[in-house]
DNA sequence: TACGTTTCTGAAAACCTTTTCGGTCGACCG
DNA sequence: CGGTCGACCGAAAAGGTTTTCAGAAACGTA
C-alpha cells in the first residue's frame, strides 16, 4: 500500500520487522539498539543496519509503558498570549534535551476548572513532571500535595510554601534598575510603576527604594507614582510628575509600556534622554524597548533562564526528591541608550 | 506508601484494580466505563463507583497502544518568541478538544537539522498528525510525502503543491485596509511597508493598488514605500512622504510596528491623525496598535482562526485523506480611532 | 423437559517494547 | 576427555488497556 499524502502508509515498522530482517530475535535487536552489552559487535551492527534500512523508531508509547516513564513533561500556563509563558517555555523546552523529553501544551486561560481539565488529562498521559506558569508574579492556588508526579511553579509561586516555586527577583531588579541611575549620577530619581495590586509593582518599588536609602536620597516626587500597566499611565504621570518635580533627571519605570509613555511625553516636553532626563524600563520587552526613541535601557527578568532552571529542577526531582519553597532568579540590567552618564 | 511532595506515590491505580474492586473482570470494567452496550445496568454503576472511589485514570498510553490512535499531535513551529505561532497554537488548542487531544509544542528555532530531530521524536511518539507553523509569510521546504500522519502547513506555506497548506489571505488585507480608506473618503493614499522581499509585503501592496485602481486612483508619492518592518523605516518613510508629497490624506502601514513610525511623525510635523492624515496598521498586534496615540486601526489576520481551521483539517485527515493545495483565510478590519470619515 | 434466544460476563489475544533468565556453544583448564 | 566458564542469544513475562469470542445464565417456547 503506498503512503499518499498523509494517509497513512499501512502498519508502522516495528522492532519485529527490524529483527526478523536482521535475522535475530526481538530481544537481541533491543538490547543491540540500546547499546547493551550482550551482544557481539557483528550482530549488532547487522541490526543497526537492518534499522536504518527499514528507518525504523521505536514506538515510545510502548517504551513508556514498561519504563514507567514517558518522557514527557506538562506545561500548564495561563497566559499563553502573554509574554511570560513563552520565555520559560523555551528555557524549559531547550534544558531538557529534546530527544529525551517533549512538553505538553496546555493554555487554562485563567479558568481554574478548564486547569483541572487539563490537569486530569496530562495525568492521564504519564506525564513525568508539571511545570506550572502563571500570569502574574502573584501567589496562585497549590495544584495540591498529593500528585504523583513533581511539580514545579514558575513565575507565580504556589501558596503553599510545600511547593517549590521559581519567581524572578522583583526586588533586586528594582535596586539594579536604580543602582544604574546612581551609578550614572541621577540624584533625582523618580518611580512610575503599575497596579498597586500586584506584588511585582511592591516589591520592585522597595528594591528601588532601599538602594535610594543606601545612596542617601530620596524618591523624586516624594513617593512612588502607582497606576496601571499602560502607556496612557506613562504618560499621564510623567506629565505630572514634570509639574511638580521639574528637576528630575531620572526615571524608573515599571514596565517597558509605562517607559515608552515616558519617554513620548519627554520628548514632546523637549527634555532631552539621556542627557537631561535618564529612562530604564523593566522586561525588556524587545519590540517596545528596542524600537524606543532612544533605545530603552531596562531590566531583564531572565525568564528563559527562569525556565531552565525549573527544568532542571524537575528532571532532578523526577524519581528523586524535591525542594521546597521560593527559589529567586535575579534579572539582569540590558543597557540601551536611554541611558548614560550625567555630565 | 505516603505520597510526600512529588515523591511518586507507590504504584498508579490500574484498571485491575477497579475490575477487582467492583468484582468484576477488566474486560467488562473496561466495556463499563466506555459506555458499551454489553453490561448491565446496575453492573455497569458499580464499576463506575469504584472507579470513582480509587479515583482511576486510563493509561493513555496503553491505550494508544492498542487503538493507534496516540491522541496528540506535534506543533512544529520556528518562531516561538514571534507572534505568529501563539495564537495559531491557541486556535489549535480549542479547536482539539483539550481531553481528546494534546499537543506537543516545538520550536526548530529556525534550525533545519533541529526541525528533523524534533520530527523524529515526533513521530517515535506517535503523534496523530502534525501542524507546521513558520516565522513568515512565505513558502517553505516541504517536510516530505511520505510521512506516517496528515500535515498541515500553517501561515508559512510548503513549496509541495500535493501538500496542504493555510495562510492569511494577503492579498485581501491589502484591499482590506484601502478599500476602508476610501470608504473615509481619502484619495491621495499612500503605503508605506517593509522588506520587498517577503511575500506578505508583496502581496498586500498588491492588494491596495488593486483596490485604488477600482476606484481610479494612483497611490499617493507614485510608489509603494518598501524598506524594513521597523519603527525606524515607519519615522524615516514618513518623513520623506511629507516631503514629497504633502497633501497626502491617508497611510496604509504595512505593519502595526511601522505605523507607531508613522504616527510619531506625523504628531510630530503637527499633523492631526485622523482629521487631517488617517493611518491604517497591519496585524492587530495589540500591545502596539491599542496604547498607540491615537488607537491604531488595523488589519488583523485572524490568526486564531487559522489555527483552528488548521486543527479541524488535520482532525478530518486522521484516518481519512487530507486535502491539498493552499487554502486562504481573510483578515478583518478592526477599526479604533487612528481613521475616520473626511471632514 | 428440551431447546432456542437473549443478555451479560470473562478469558485471552493483541499492541510494542524491555528485561530477566535459562540455554547453547565454543574455548580453555585440569 | 570431562568439566567450567564466558560470551552470546532467544523465550517469555511484563506493562495497561481494548476487543473478540466463547461460555454461562436466565428466560421463554414448544
């Protein structure tokens, strides 16, 4: 029967076939394939041969069966047309080796019955391990303890602290955000940040405030300027924050949506970044930081790192043990040139 | 055996296990709990009960095993971090019902030996078919005819004719975005795109001087504006438009990236969008186009859609035969406030 | 009572691979 | 020459499910 345009081409090469034309059993032609040592190096290389003649590849749903294992791994996220999951999707794809391990998909969009939807199903497939990546840097709901395979939370921890959770560094990406500034010589440095609602805003606002401190300043303005994740916000505060504060020199923004804002009200206000006014974002979401006028310095979470990390814990925990509690991943500073030295 | 934290929890409870605790064999277990007609009623409640009580779950791959049928397809894509992939992949993903059917995602990374690697794997997991998705709109090497499973190729088209492949129709966006144009009432129009050599600029400007030429006009400026899918071009083409040709009335960008150019300096040469210059992006990619000044109205190339026409053709062909050829999806026009009806 | 029918149940094969264990064969030693 | 040993190979079980087919039970009919 010929194989016509995707139908299927009639019954799959199996390892029978393989050791029958090799001339040996199916059992020498496993342990030949897989390199084990009972067998002599002539045979085994007629099987190899008989293989790659009859492009054979094993059928892993079988292996699975017998091994216990399956190879695969569940990526359980929420927010799959948000710039979070795919990152870490791409950490975790690339740490474990792809030949070894393949992941599983699965988008809940928010819903928490669609996650125990696919929760059930992944279970259902052997899955070896979940790794499980929220929409926001906040505390989501444990899947639970009782799971027989290992997971790992990334990005949102789990609340409870039996889990093992990877989240990046909010606080230390503030204080290396204004720690740039200093360094560059700022002295009037001010925050326009998002949602007060979310722990990232919080803790990236007290990183930065803590480094002030250690410099001995003050946040320009007085306080941290809260609002929402948008450009409209960015710009709406920078144009109050001229206003009131008309001798800033720097400004931390809070996500590289709220920087480009600042950066358009700057611009029309005709103060000059970097050399009058310096501008660090955070993400460093390529499309908005990189096409900025000028080019937008921020901070990187990391989350491909993020991502391998929580692969590597996994597949560590996989038949062993694993952690527990809120492991950090520290960002890292992407220098443009919306930044530079004062002077 | 106690399941403490991901430790797996001794050994997964098996369809034996429901059979003998509601007393009856795993055959008529099995019959029971998919609905076959040849067990009784009250039999039948039974088995479910302990089913339910032991908390059960069918080894997906034993019974992939035996049916054939794996229950998972792979999504091929080489652009993961793109914009493409994503919400192709999420039409797939509702258009599969998630309990049916799950998907393997993996990124080639544009990386031909890597898109073989990933294949094979693909393949030695049984995969019930397969979704190619590319970074760009233009043709692409063939995966082959003589694969075990039905392929579908999505947004960038195979270079086999006997193939079946989908895309975004173009050619239509092109006319889309024009013919929206002079429905405001605009007649010196001009289109300002990217890269001549992709396809997808080809096409769309194609698409708008066919439209202009219906209603009798010439593109405004003479020629369609090729350059690069940037902010950059987007500023430095506008510029030399003004320049060229001031009385233009309307922009057709041939991206959303290139249209926020666009608007910058528009604002910035004092031209008020839309009451005196109307501005028409490409893809709909919201991050750009909603928190643009104004709100971008766009052309968006329903790529969800896409996918999920995509995940119903290839779930047609699992058994049977799949179509071939290229198949076209269109695009719809999403308007904000960056056009508007003249005067 | 004998027999045919209908309805339900269970044994067993099949799917494909890995792994254990016993067996064969030749070589080598005493 | 008998025995031991090592190297190599194959038969068979296992993994969890579906499906076929034969058998059992219950019931109605002649």
């Amino acid at each position: 029967m010929e194989s016509t345009n995707g139908t299927a081409t009639g019954r799959a090469v199996t390892l029978r076939d393989v050791a029958r034309l090799a001339g040996v059993s199916v059992a020498t032609a496993s342990k030949a394939l897989n390199g084990k040592q009972q067998v002599r190096a002539e045979t085994r290389a007629r099987v190899v041969q008989a293989a790659e003649q009859l492009s054979f590849s094993p059928n892993t749903l079988a292996q699975g069966l017998i091994t216990q294992r399956s190879g695969t791994v569940g990526l359980l996220t929420s927010d799959l047309e948000g710039r979070f999951s795919i990152p870490i999707l791409m950490g975790a794809e690339d740490a474990f080796g792809s030949d070894q391990t393949s992941v599983f998909l699965c988008d809940a969009r928010g819903d928490t019955i669609r996650e125990r939807h696919h929760l059930r199903a992944l279970l259902s497939r052997r899955v070896d391990g979940l790794i499980v990546v929220g929409a926001r840097p906040d505390t989501r709901p444990s899947l639970g303890r009782d799971l027989p395979v290992p997971v790992v939370y990334a990005y949102s921890p789990s609340d409870d602290p039996a889990d093992l959770s990877l989240v990046t560094d909010n606080v230390d990406g503030g204080r290396l955000a204004v720690d740039h500034l200093i360094r560059c010589g700022r002295r009037r440095i001010a925050h326009i940040t998002g949602d007060p609602g979310y722990s990232a805003a919080q803790d990236r606002a007290r990183g930065a405030q803590a480094r002030l401190a250690e410099a001995g300043l003050e946040l320009a303005g007085g306080e941290v300027w809260f609002g929402m994740w948008s450009e409209a916000w960015g710009r709406g505060a920078t144009r109050l924050l001229l206003d009131r504060c008309p001798d800033v020199d720097a400004i931390f923004a809070g996500s590289d949506e709220i920087a480009r804002g600042v950066l358009d009200v700057l611009h029309e206000a005709g103060r000059d970044v970097p050399s009058q006014v310096a501008v660090i974002g955070y993400d460093n979401w390529t499309i908005l930081a990189a096409n900025a006028r000028p080019p937008l310095t921020t901070v990187d979470m990391n989350l491909e790192e993020l991502g391998r990390i929580a692969a590597q814990r996994l597949f560590a925990a996989i038949g062993g043990t694993l952690g527990t509690g809120v492991e950090t991943v520290p960002g890292r500073l992407i220098t443009r040139e919306s930044t530079a030295p004062l002077g």
